[in-house]
C-alpha cells in the first residue's frame, strides 16, 4: 500500500472512532448529561475529522463537518441549550456526517441527499454564525474560519488577550518528520499563513544534511515567518492546530518577547491557547489555574464554567414521538455508562496499539499452520509406535496445549466487543420510530461479549433490518397497544452473549407476535406453500425467511427496501450461523441469532464417506445415531426418509450428494448424522463412519480454488490430507429438490 | 561527461521525496540539469532533497541547475523561502 493510501485508512479507522464518540456523547448529552467534557468530547470528534478530511481535501466532508462544528460550538460555548429537539438534528448530522466519511472511504462522487437539509438546520441552529461562505471557497480555507466564530463570543466571557489585534506575528516553524507522515504538508501551512497575514518567510536549511545522509522522509527544514496585518497569536495558531504535536511552534508578538515557556520541548502557550479555547466561557483566573496544574497533553475540562449550559428541560432517550413522558431507569443507566465509557476510553487510549488487520490474519493464518502441523507431528508419533507415556508423546500433548492457547490467544486480537454494532441502533431505533409514529425503548444488552471483527463486520446489515423489523411488523400501534392492555411505549431488546463457544444475539419485540393467519395467507398467494398445506405454528414463523416472501409492494417504507427475511437468514448463514424465530400471540417475537466466534477455526465432526475424509460442522448436528432398517422408508427412487421418534426426516446419504457413489449406502451400513439446517429443518445425513470430533482450521475454497456446491471450505488433517468441510445446508437444499422430483 | 536532464513531476509532495532522492543519489558526481516545468506542486520534504543535493553537487564540483521552473515551481520555492534553489523564481509573487 503505498504510504498515502496508509495514512488515508488510518484516518478512515480514526474517523470511525471519533463517529462512535461523537454519537454515544450525544446520546449522553440526550439521556440528560451535561458534562461540559462531553460536549467538548463531541466538538471534538467533529473537528478531528474535519481536520483529517482537510489534509484530504475531502470537500464536501469538510463543508459538513465545519457547519455542524459551528453549531456544536454554539453549544459548547452555552450559547445555545441542547434541548431535545436540538440534539435531535445534531443527532441527524452526526449521522450524515458518518454518511459522508462512509462516501469518501468509498470514493463516491454525488451529494448526501440529507446534507443541505441538514445544514440549513445546523445554520439555523446556530443562529446564522456559520461563515457560509467558507463552504463556497477553497478547502485551505476551513482552518482559521471557526475563529470567526469564537470572537463572537460575549464580551464579558472573552479573556482579553484573545481579542486584541497584533501589528504582527513571528513564527517558528519546525515540522518533525511525523508532520510529513501524517500527510501534513509544510507548505500548505505556510499558505495559510500567508492568507491571514502577510508573510516574509525565511528558510533555515542548515541541517539538510548532503544528499547520501538525507533521510527523505525525515524533517530538516525550520522556517521563521513574520506575519503582519490583522492577525492575532491564536489565528496564527490555528493554522498549526492540526500539527500541533508534529513540529515544533513557537508564535511570539513580532518584535517583541517571546512568550514564557516557549522554548520548552512543546509550547505552552499554545496549550494555554488550547485550554482557552475549550473553555471558552472561563475566566481568565480559571486559566491560570489550569497553568499551575500539572501540564496534561489533552486539554482539561473547564473548572468552572461561567455559563453553565442549560440543562435541556426533558430529556429523551431512544423514543420518538409522541415525546416520552420521562427517562426509563434502565436507559437512563445505560446512556450514563456510555458517556463515562467515552471518558474513560480516552484514559486508557495509551495502552492499545493500532496494527494492520493483514498481519493479524498473517498471524492467525500462521498459528493455524502450526496447528495442523502439530496434529501432522503427533499422528507420526503414534504412527512410530511411541508409548502414550513416553517422553516424547507427552511433550507432544504439552505442546498441543500450548498451541491451542496460542490459538486462543491470537483469536482474542481479533475479537471485539459487540458494541459497535450496538451502539449503530439507538439512532436507528429513533429513525424508524419516528418514521412510524410508533414510540420505542431500545434495550441493549451484553454489549461488551466479544466476537470475531469479521463477524461484527456483518453483523450491522442483519441486525439493522431485524430492528426495523421488529419496530415497523412487530410492534403495534399505540392506539392497538392501549386496547390490549399495554404501555403505548413498545420495547426492542438487543442482546448478546456467550453461549457454549458460539455467540447468541438475540433481537426480540413486546409486539403482538407473529400474525400466522396474515403470514400464510399471504405465502398461499405469493405461491410459496399450496392452500391445502398444514403447517405448524412453527413452520408458519419461518415462513417469513423464505426467499420471495417480503416484496415492496407488501412491506412499508421503513423494512421494504428490497430486502426481507431471507436475506437476513441468509447473511446469518454465510457467517456458519443460524437463526431462529419464536413468537407468541399477543405478545412479541424474539429472532436468535447463533454465530460461531470465529471465522478461522470450526469445531467438527471428522466422518468417512467412500475412502474421504470429510468433517460436518458440529454446530448443525443435533446428534447421531445408527439407522434401523425398520426406520427407513424409501419414497421412491434414491429418496428416503427415517423415522425419529415419531416424526420423519429426509435421510440424505453424503455420499451420492457429493458423487463419491453411484449406488445408496444402505442405511443400516452408514451412521447418520441428525442436522438442523435452514430455518430449523432437520435431515439425517448418512456417512460411511464417524472417525471422532476435532477442531480444525478453515481453509476458504473460494480463495484457493473456486466455490463448490456442498462444500463450505477445506481444512488439512493431521495426516496431511486435506479433507473437505460440508456446506450442511446445499446438501440439504439440493436433496430436497431431488426429493421433490422422485415424490 | 555529458549533461543529464532530470524532469521533475508534477507533484513533488511527501510520495516523492522518496523516489526523487533515489533518482538524485544515483546521478552523483555527474552534472545535472534538473528540468522543473511540470511541476505543480512541490512541498518541504522534495524541498529538502533538492537542498541537499544543491548543496551535494556545490561540494562535488559537478554542475547542478534548475531550469525552466513552472509558475507553481517558482512560487512553491517562494513561499518556503527558497527561491534561491531556482533563481527564476525570485521574480514571481507569492500568490494563491
């Protein structure tokens, strides 16, 4: 990657970060918070990243940004209360903005269909001070513009150093290589200078060392530039916000002294001007007070805001209209916890390092290799007739152990915690319910459980239309609601957590459940079961996760959007997970998600069929057992079906599914596997033998050869071999069609 | 030994430091004309290395001109306070 495109990626994973603080503080700030360093937390998120995004030139991220950071700066200074409805547009920004980093991460042209909307409202918010036409002009133009802004600030508040006009600036500026690094670019900065000011700008080259010693990337240049005109020590500052820890500055009155500790390592009063900065409301005493405490690289919370901002008069959680009457307990809990998450995840930011994904996947590509590489030790081992007691195949189980953990150990690098995709809902929830008038709590839970980033990562699309779903279908109206006896307040609960190796997310409504009458009608129409059809209540639930059944002419705005279930399903699957629904009249649905940890490792069933090896994923099967003639029914050509307590199940036998065998094992020769494929159906696979349960490392097909039907993925076993991994559900699917063509 | 004629590109930011070091390094101890008429922009760090080699080439004794320097060139250098690297540019204002 070249290193442009790197710092570009790091800036996208910064935004990300910095969206994720920018909601949950808002959210906070919602819940009722008024913590001026949760609205110095948002402000700077959004400032963050219209600063990444202008060493991108990213513009029309830059055009956003600016207008809802004036707006937020409204709020930071007091001037503006963050009522509800006000944090509801900024709530909207916020989401536009994630939009637009979502756009140029994407490299897409077009504008947000939101975005001017949106900025009307942020300029209407604040009251106009937005300089409009900063949106206008070139994106060097962003740095110094909020300034603007800043000196409008009351009279009685503003420290008066701040406002007094200079006859001139002199700078020293020396960029440190990582200025470079970062995409920061010297000479922009100096423009920039040059468009408050006028500039006379001298270049101190004399430690450019000859051409075979020069390390390209490093920094040797300094420069002293005297700015004169209208300009101000912080305008000048500002210019060098973004760079602050990446060169040395030093900003003096021209002419005059310099500043007191400005020749320490880092300049102190361009921290003082920092502190100033985000407290803006704060006396000069108050300043001084922060000089004699310890110097602290992030600015500190106000002491003690002149102005404390209104506390906005009814807070509003997840809900929407009509406004909820006041914050549930639990809510309230939650949103605090989150703003005090925001807080101290930046306390412990230290202790966590940024690596590529690439060479953690290396890595675990590797610890899976030295897996199968020991399973390939210890079968010569045994193949070497060693005792069990001896020394060496007890070093080997030792080292077993060890690479089990190491394994363990790696997977946890790429575990996280499934917040991220949570925390993606509350604004989803309020959108939807605002957009269905029907008023919602979102309940989230277990957000800290811990699963593969893979699986977060495909996680979101699911869940989001899960929660729709459960909001638009699932929930009644408050009218309904009210008639049956219920708070006119529906509730979505979201929640994760460990179960037996495997993650379980459950989403689930207090709805009315499933209307079975509505779904079978409509399936009957749609062609999907014929109208003679029985079915249990059960087999009705899933039918709303076959393919064809939601289409935009039956479902509303907010769920139809090209989308039903069976895409959800089907996502779940493509993760080695399933899904579940189970529903009850009257009184809500729950739809359970099971999804591996991991994507790189499957715990199977390792079988023979025909001389190969192949391994069952362990998840799908319910149990196994030996098939009794008197069981089997034939229905006709190679179709079969076994009886299990009662109820019957296609029996499938491996063997002709995949084409090892021309001719069906007959039953009583093979061990069938019971399974539970698709939506709850069972089948019976039939193998040749069970060879034992292990653990084994995900070889993709896809990547290395091409898809299969009926094979998920590859896997090499202790002896060298490579055997295959079923894709439980084709084979199931594909028999059934044969069935269907031989009954 | 003949002059050799090194035409810069269009954008000398921090990506072509790196290359343009290289390129330089292996032209030591021959004379150089370094051709800067499609430059549109150059930052600090391609500065630094053209510096160095300036300075490189005065202590060889070997030759080292820049010639032909585009507007953006001669203003960059400007701007950054080394017009003297490109003598043609001291001519040009610094403007946006």
């Amino acid at each position: 990657m070249d290193p442009l495109a790197a710092i570009l990626e790091t800036f996208f994973q910064e935004c990300e970060e910095q969206l994720a603080e920018l909601e949950s503080g808002l959210l906070a700030m919602e819940g009722g918070d008024t913590d001026p360093e949760i609205v110095n937390a948002v402000f700077r998120a959004v400032h963050s990243i219209k600063g990444g995004a202008g060493a991108f030139s990213l513009e029309a991220l830059i055009r956003f940004a600016h207008v809802f950071e004036t707006a937020l700066d409204e709020v930071r200074s007091g001037r503006m209360s963050p009522t509800s409805d006000v944090l509801k547009t900024m709530l909207r920004a916020a989401d536009v903005l994630a939009d637009l980093v979502r756009a140029a991460q994407a490299k897409e042209e077009g504008e947000h269909p939101n975005a001017a909307a949106l900025v009307e409202e942020l300029k209407a918010l604040s009251g106009g001070a937005v300089d409009t036409s900063g949106s206008e002009e070139d994106w060097g133009d962003f740095e110094f513009t909020p300034s603007v802004v800043a000196f409008d600030a009351p009279a009685d508040a503003a420290p008066v150093e701040e406002v007094e006009i200079q006859p001139g600036v002199k700078v020293t500026f020396k960029p440190r290589g990582d200025l470079y690094a970062k995409a920061n670019e010297a000479a922009i900065l100096l423009r920039e200078l040059g468009r408050i000011g006028t500039i006379e700008v001298e270049l101190d080259a004399h430690e450019v060392p000859p051409l075979q010693d020069l390390d390209p990337e490093a920094a040797y240049l300094s420069w002293t530039i005297n700015v004169t005109g209208d300009v101000t020590e912080d305008s000048v500052r500002e210019v060098f916000e973004w760079v602050d820890g990446d060169c040395e500055l030093k900003v003096e009155p021209l002419g005059g002294a310099p500043a007191p500790g400005a020749d320490a390592g880092f300049d102190l009063s361009a921290l003082l001007a920092r502190v100033q900065d985000d407290t803006p409301a704060a006396p000069p005493a108050a300043i001084e007070l922060e000089l004699e405490a310890p110097l602290a690289l992030e600015p500190a919370p106000a002491p003690e805001p002149v102005a404390p901002a209104p506390v906005a008069p009814a807070p509003v959680v997840a809900a929407a209209p009509p406004p909820a009457p006041a914050l549930p307990p639990a809510a309230a809990n939650e949103h605090a916890a989150d703003g005090q998450g925001a807080g101290s995840r930046k306390a412990e930011a230290g202790a966590t390092i940024r690596v590529d994904l690439d060479r953690v996947d290396r890595l675990i590509d590797l610890v899976g290799e030295l897996v199968i590489n020991q399973a390939v030790l210890a079968q010569r081992v045994m193949e070497a007739g060693l005792a069990r007691a001896s020394a060496v195949a007890m070093g080997l189980d030792e080292l077993e152990q060890l690479t089990r953990e190491i394994q363990d150990s790696v997977m946890a690098i790429r575990a996280q915690p499934v917040k991220s995709v949570f925390q993606r809902m509350p604004r989803l929830v309020r959108e939807v319910a605002a957009m269905t008038g029907k008023p919602v709590r979102l309940v989230t839970e277990g957000e800290g459980t811990e699963v593969d980033k893979t699986v977060i990562e495909r996680l979101a699309d699911p869940l989001t239309h899960m929660i729709r779903n459960a909001i638009d279908h699932g929930l009644e109206s408050p009218e309904k609601r009210a008639a049956a006896g219920k708070p006119a307040e529906g509730v979505v609960k979201l929640s994760a957590a460990h179960r037996s190796g495997r993650i379980v997310i459950e989403v689930s409504d207090d709805g009315g459940g499933i209307n079975r009458e509505r779904v079978k009608s409509i399936a009957i129409e749609k062609n999907l079961i014929s109208a003679e059809a029985t079915l249990s209540d059960e087999e009705i639930d899933n039918l709303i996760f076959m393919p064809g059944f939601s289409t935009a002419s039956e479902v509303s705005d907010i769920s139809g959007r090209g989308v039903g279930m069976d895409v959800v399903r089907r996502s779940i699957q493509a993760l080695g997970g399933r899904i579940t629904i189970t529903s009850r009249p009257g009184k809500g649905s729950t739809f359970t998600m099971s999804l591996p940890l991991t994507l790189a490792v499957l715990d199977g069933m390792v079988v023979s069929v025909e001389g190969q090896t192949l391994v069952a994923p362990i998840t799908a099967i319910i149990e196994t057992l030996q098939p009794k003639s008197e069981d089997v029914h034939s229905l006709g050509g190679h179709a079969r079906v076994i009886s299990i307590r009662g109820g019957f199940v296609p029996l499938i036998d491996v063997g002709m599914a995949l084409g090892y065998r021309r001719e069906p094992l007959p039953a009583t020769q093979g061990v069938a596997l019971l399974i539970e494929g698709e939506g709850g159906s069972r089948a019976a696979l039939l193998c040749d033998a069970i060879q034992g349960q292990r653990q084994v490392v995900i070889k993709s097909l896809e990547a290395n050869y091409r898809q299969v039907p009926g094979v998920a993925a590859a896997t090499i076993l202790g002896d060298g071999r490579v055997a295959l991994i079923l894709d439980i559900d084709t084979i199931v699917t594909v028999s059934r069609g044969d069935m269907r063509k031989a009954g | 030994m003949t002059d050799e004629t090194l035409t810069l590109g269009e954008s000398l930011d921090m990506t072509a430091a790196g290359p343009l070091h290289k390129e330089l390094l292996g032209r030591r101890g021959k004379p150089v004309t370094i051709d800067a008429s499609q430059v549109r922009r150059i930052g600090g760090q391609c500065l630094q290395v053209l510096l160095s080699a300036q300075s490189t080439w005065a202590a060889d004794g070997a030759d080292f001109q820049i010639t032909e320097p585009s507007t953006e060139f001669s203003d960059g250098l400007t701007l950054m306070g080394a017009s003297h690297l490109a003598p043609a540019a001291a001519l040009s204002p610094v403007q946006d």
